[in-house]
C-alpha cells in the first residue's frame, strides 16, 4: 500500500481536481488514511454523524435506508459530505470489502467549502449536480462558448433607409458598406436583403426605381443582444430566416447574418442547414450522417445540453425531409391530393441527437384514396432517399413504405389504438409530428386527445411503462463489470412515463420535458419528483451522447450501452443517482396508476 500516493490519487477526482493550489495544498496536509475491514458499520441512521469525507481508493461501501440497499459505492467516489452538511445521519454506511479511504475532517473540509465550485459540487441537490456533471468532459477540440452574447458577433451598427427609398439606393448603400442587407425607416420597421433582391426584384423583372415598400419584409424578426449565440442559431432555424436585426433597450443596434454564425463555427447547425438546402442532387445525400455527429459532438463540447442539441438535430431532420419530398414530387408530378409526412419515435418528441433508424408514415387525403400508387411511389423514394442519407431501415418495418393511408384510415387506427390497447402502436402513435406535406392531422390530434378521458388506456400504458427499470443495485458493480444499457434501463422508463402523465394531464406536447411539465402544472408530480426526474433524464441523454461519440470518434458503431469501468468515478455516481432517482418516481407512478390492480 506505500506505493499508494493519496495526494496524487485524490487530486485527481472531482471536484478536488478544480480546487486552486493553495486551497488543495492546505487539504492535501490534513489528509489522513483509514483502513476498515469488511462487516465494519461506520454509521446508522439517527447515529453519531460521520467526521470525515471519505474518498474510496479501495473496496466497496454499501448505503442503506431501511435494510434496503440503496446506492453502492466502488473506487473514485466519495461519500460522509452529507452527515458534514447537514451534521445528521440519514443512512446506514456499512462496508462490504475491505475498504482503503483517504479521508479529510470535518475542519479541512469547511475549509474547502470556502470555494464556490466545490461548495457547489457537494452542496447542490441531485438535479444540480447531475446538471453541471458533464460540463468538464469535453468530446471534441471545438471549444467556441456558444453561450457568448450574439452581440458579440456585431461587426458593424445597422444601415437604414428611409421608407421612400427606391431599390437602386438600398443596393449602393449595401455595396458601398459591403453588406447584405439594410434596414427601413417604416413602421414598423422593415428589411431589405441580397436574396430579396433576387428572388423579389430580379425574378421579376423589376427595376431599380422599384420602391423598397414593394419589396421589404415587415414585421421583423429580432433577438436581444444579450442572447446566446445557440438561441440565435435556433431562431434562424425556427423562422427560415437569413438576417436577424439585434435589439438593446428596444433600438437595433445590429444586424446579425448567417454568415456571421457560419464564423462563430464551421461545424454549427447553420453550417448544415446551408449544405442541406443546397443540397443538389441525390448524389449529395451521403455523409449527412456524419455532419450531424460532427455538430453535435462540436455543440456538446461547446456547452449545450443534448436536450438543446436534440432540438437542433430536428430542425436539420426538418429541413432534410422537405428537400427530399421536393425531388420526389419534381419526380412524380404534384401531388394528387393534401398529405401528410409523420414521424415518431425519438424524432417525433425532437430528442434525437444522432440519425438512428426512420420511424415514419404517410397520411394522405380521403380524395386521394384512387391514387395510392402515387403515394405508394412516393413513400419508397423518401425512405429510400433517408436511408442513402444515414437513416437504416426500421427493423421493425416502421416506415411509409407499409405504414401509410388515408386520412380515415389513419384517424381509425388511433382510435382502435386507444379502444384496444396495444404498447408499441400507443408508444409510436403518441409521439407522431408532421414534418411534411399540408394535410391537417387535427382529426389524429383530436383522437389523441381522447385518451386523456380513458383511466383504463393510461393505467395499461403505465404497466408497460413500469415493465423497464433501472439495473437492481447490486448489479452496479466495478468487479461484475457490469453494462448498462443507458437508453432501455434509464432513459426510456422516463420518456414512457412521462408519456402517461402528459396524457393524463390532457397535454398535446410531444417532448419528454414538456409532457413533465405539463405534469407538474397540473399537479400530478411533486415538485421534488419533477426536479429529479428531469435531471436525471437530461443527465443520462447528455451521458449517452457523449460515450456515443466516442466510439464514433473510436471507429465503432454507437450503441446504448456503457461499461461501468470506462465512466470516471463521478459520472458513475450520478448514473447511479439517476438510477435511484427513476426508482423513486417509478414506485411513486405504480401507485398512482395503481399499475398492479
């Protein structure tokens, strides 16, 4: 054991490792070793608090509430800074194999809490420390702060014109200012841009004595300078715009281009979005996959939430679907009646954050019923298009090619799926999202919204929902090298339940975290479940997201399952957090659907 240097070793675990000098200089003196056999109780509920702050270099510590195991403890984790918080015992800490810790007294270890980030790492509760778990665990080179003021990205004030200007004088002010678009005095104020002058004055033969009235787009779409450079990127995605005019007290003071987040990063969502509307030719479709992992991974390392990440990875999806449906129809000639291109699954709730296999469907018009070969031709070319473009066929025949119809027809189907429940059509069809075509799907919607008034419907959509779990305690163990399977042990459990309580609140929203806030705000979940929960999940998405791409940065294909042994200590703690948390909430939802009557 002399070998062991416990200042080397404890430096190296978080949040020890961010401490400045000094500070971890002064702890690293008041370091002591403790060796305890195993059988050994270091404290019982309602006991004497623990002293120290115990960090585990050797052997396995066991939580307990109630003879219950709770959580278990390997190398690397620490344990005791509850009782040093809160100076009370709340759970029995027994040691199951022989444990070798470095330890800091209570003294040294108020020292330390005198920095704010390692306060913060033991005083938070679980869903802030899940939160800020991945914000040091960098999966790229790419280190841009997208959380910068997009005024930041200000080269110049805003150019205007008056409202009685004519084209030809907004063209020279933009050329003599080497700009792409100008502002109007109107009101309320207006824009004049490079493409309008292509698509609005060139395309139609107009002159340059046009007025700019003819031509402007009114009312503007603006952002605050102090927004993020993400949200801005997200505005431009959400609007289809190419100019975002920069607010400060109510003024423009800017105008924000495309181009100018184009340069804040090469590997950004609007960098993607450029490509894929200048997408040309089928040709082309190869290697989009691939651009959506090099943005995520750049977006990760850049700060964003993989929930927020997600959010951009379906806007491209978007985009990309769009594009393929104009070729098919410039192929097949115009659509014989409205219709409707459906996706489901993790696409269907925007929490896609790689291409995974396609979930869709096609829903077309009762008109278009005698048309079906059109539709049938239709559905083959767009699967087969995403497929040439990184998205695998569905193992389960999911997709368009099978899964299309009337609008009757369709709307039968979720009625039938609510009537006589079956798990996977209800898991599928309650996510669905149009991304295509023009068809109304309010008779889809308002099939959906009859479940809400069906107790029977959610109470079997909660059993299946409760028939996936996190691992049992036990099995999350170092020495079993176990794997865990982060999207049907961790994530799923949370995405089928949230499912029944965003039903049962009678809330449209597709999206995991708004059905659980929909949940919370009409009072189906506590606040502390909701807290944890919502963590938990956004913890366990951005943990998968990042091991994801690193066997995509190793060669590997993704998968959703981790070893245990290849996670760094802190992160196996709060896998093992999350877990509980999912524990908690599924006994809780058990109860309330009353899932084993």
């Amino acid at each position: 054991m002399a070998s062991i240097d416990p200042i080397s070793y404890v430096r190296s675990i978080p949040p020890f490792d961010a401490l400045p000098q000094p500070l971890f200089d002064e702890a690293a003196r008041a370091l002591e070793v403790g060796y305890y056999p195993a059988g050994t109780r270091l404290v019982r509920v309602g006991g004497t608090p623990l002293r120290f702050l115990y960090v585990i270099r050797k052997g396995v510590v066991r939580l307990e509430r109630d003879g219950q195991t709770v959580q278990v403890l390997e190398e690397g984790e620490t344990f005791g800074y509850t009782s040093l918080l809160t100076r009370r015992a709340s759970l029995d800490v027994l040691v199951e194999e022989d444990l070798l810790a470095y330890q800091l007294a209570d003294a040294g270890f108020q020292k330390l809490l005198a920095d704010a980030h390692f306060a913060g790492h033991f005083a938070a509760e679980l869903g802030e420390r899940l939160r800020n778990t991945l914000e040091r665990s960098p999966v790229a080179t790419f280190h841009s702060d997208l959380s910068f003021p997009v005024e930041r990205l200000l080269q110049r004030p805003a150019a205007w014109v008056e409202e009685t200007a004519t084209v030809g004088e907004a063209a020279r002010l933009m050329r003599e200012r080497r700009i792409s678009s100008v502002l109007v005095r109107s009101d309320p104020p207006a824009i004049v841009t490079d493409r309008d002058f292509r698509n609005r004055v060139l395309a139609e033969s107009l002159g340059p004595d046009t007025p700019v009235a003819r031509v402007w787009t009114s009312p503007l779409t603006t952002v605050p300078a102090s927004t993020p450079i993400y949200r801005a990127w997200m505005t431009l995605l959400d609007v289809g715009v190419h100019h975002l005019p920069v607010t400060r007290e109510g003024s423009i003071v800017g105008v924000l281009s495309i181009t100018d987040l184009l340069k804040s990063t090469a590997q950004g969502p609007v960098a993607i979005l450029r490509g894929v509307e200048r997408l040309g030719s089928r040709a082309e479709l190869p290697g989009y996959a691939n651009q959506v992992a090099e943005m995520t991974s750049s977006l990760l390392s850049g700060g964003l939430e993989a929930t927020v990440i997600a959010g951009f990875v379906a806007r491209l999806n978007d985009a990309l679907v769009h594009r393929i449906l104009h070729w098919c129809e410039e192929d097949l000639g115009p659509p014989p009646a409205p219709y409707g291109w459906m996706v489901f699954g993790s696409e269907g709730r925007t929490e896609q954050t790689l291409v995974t296999d396609q979930d869709n469907g096609l829903v077309f018009a009762d008109a278009g019923e005698g048309a079906r070969p059109w539709f049938d031709a239709l559905a083959r070319r767009v699967t087969s298009d995403l497929e040439a473009a990184g998205f695998p066929p569905c193992h389960g025949g999911h997709m368009a090619g099978r899964w299309q119809g009337t609008l009757s027809e369709w709307t039968a189907r979720f009625h039938r799926c609510v009537d006589e429940p079956r798990p996977h059509d209800a898991a599928l069809f309650f996510d669905f999202r149009r991304v295509g075509g023009r068809l109304d799907l309010g008779p889809l919607e308002a099939a959906m919204a009859r479940a809400a008034r069906s107790p029977q419907f959610i109470r079997f959509l909660a059993r299946d929902a409760m028939a996936f779990g996190p691992p049992a305690v036990p099995v999350l163990r170092l020495r079993a090298e176990p794997e865990v399977d982060l999207k049907w042990q961790g994530i799923n459990p949370i995405v089928f339940l949230a499912r029944c309580y965003g039903i049962e609140a009678g809330s449209s929203a597709r999206a995991t975290l708004e059905r659980l806030d929909a949940a919370l705000a009409a009072g189906l979940v506590s606040e502390e479940a909701f807290i944890a929960v919502t963590q938990a999940y956004r913890f366990l998405l951005g943990l998968r997201l990042r091991v994801q791409l690193r066997m995509i940065a190793e060669g590997k294909a993704p998968t959703n399952k981790v070893a245990l042994s290849t996670l760094s200590a802190v992160e196996r703690t709060h896998l093992k957090e999350s877990f509980g948390a999912i524990r908690r909430w599924q006994g809780k939802a058990g109860f309330h659907y009353q899932t084993d009557v």
